[in-house]
C-alpha cells in the first residue's frame, strides 16, 4: 500500500498551461524580438524555467533577467490559471495520519509562493522541493531523492503523480512509481506509467489496495 503520494504541480495540480507558455511568447517578444507561437513552446512544459530559456538559446548571464520578466508576464495570466478539477477533494480524501502528501515541483520557491499557494492547496502537502532545492532538475532523478531524503518516505511505499515523461524519468530513476494524471498529459501513449489516472479521484483506490 502507499502511504506517500507526491505530486507534479503544472499539469497536475494546477493547470498553467495557457499561462506559461502565452507569457513566455510575450517575454520572448518582447525582450528579444522573436516570434513564436505557444505550440512551438510546449517543450518547455515541465521543466525549469532556466533550463527551458537555455535551451531557446537564452546567453547564461541574462537567464536571470529573463526569468524575473517571464514571471512577470505570468501575472497578466493569473485569472487563466485554475485547479483542476477533483484536485481538492483527492487531496481532502488523503487526509490520514498514516498518509504523507508533498510536492515536487519545477517551479522555484518563489513561484510556488506566487502562483500555486494562492490556491489553498499548499496545506494539504506536507513537503515541498522546488527548483532551486536540487542542482539537477527532472528528469534527473535528484528532486525526487530530495523528498525522500527531506520526509524520510520509501521508495517502495511512494507514488509519484505527474503529467509529463520528465515526472515520469525522474520517479523510475529514483525508483518510485508513477502514475501519470491524464487530465494535464498531452502525450500518454508515450509515458508507460504504472498507473494511468483518468480522473484525480481514481488515486484514491489506490488506498484500498494491500
């Protein structure tokens, strides 16, 4: 049986996508003149910012500069962000002192403060690695070794919960399962997840499980 369930947030929790990568083509517009459209971008779902401004080319000493203008065009994006639907009651229904909840996340600890506590939903998930916890990012496996180390979780008894083949890629590596939230995957033929959730809810049945 589980008794630690861990969660991706963007795509999983939260649905962010709009708002990533519209405020994304809008920085990169207007910082640099380049004209992309969001279906171009949708690489970048699911890792760091960092690394996803790397990889558009982005020189290493205006990474910071970019960042800070990227969340700012987030802003413009808060009303398009929403919970998903069944989150809050998956997340009530893991309320058991025999069940540890947390969070790893790419988003950094400032964003998890600006864009994912305002939810409300930050309460029910005991602990949190962001970003800037780890020197690697997903899909390395360090972020989920992370949580491990922090909550003192097993491997054996932990499932990780995400919409993305780099959620996935980081929980295999570390040797966690992982069950992909189909209501945020754009992909999930290619992610051969142990489990794959329909519905926030279904995670709950896992509790029945011996």
């Amino acid at each position: 049986m589980y008794t630690s369930f861990i969660f991706d947030i963007d795509g999983t929790l939260i649905n962010t996508e709009q708002a990533i990568l519209e405020s994304l083509q809008q920085m990169l517009k207007a910082n640099y003149d380049r004209e992309m459209t969001p279906h171009d971008l949708t690489f970048v779902l699911g890792i760091p910012g960092a690394v996803s401004l790397r990889k558009l080319g982005i020189e290493e000493h205006d990474i910071d500069h970019a960042i800070h203008c990227w969340d700012e065009h987030m802003k413009e994006y808060q009303s398009a962000i929403h919970v998903f639907d069944g989150i809050q009651q998956l997340l009530i229904g893991l309320r058991n002192p025999s069940i540890m909840t947390g969070v790893v996340t790419s988003k950094t600890k400032e964003q998890f403060h600006n864009e994912f506590v305002p939810f409300g939903l930050a309460q029910d998930l005991q602990y949190v690695v962001c970003a800037d916890d780890t020197k690697l990012h997903k899909p390395n496996p360090e972020p989920m070794l992370k949580f491990l180390e922090l909550s003192g979780a097993q491997t054996s008894s932990s499932l990780y919960i995400g919409d993305s083949i780099y959620d996935f890629e980081c929980a295999r590596s570390a040797g966690v399962d992982f069950g992909l939230a189909l209501w945020g995957c754009k992909q999930p033929d290619a992610i051969p997840a142990k489990y794959k959730f329909e519905h926030p809810k279904d995670i709950l049945n896992l509790l029945n499980l011996g």
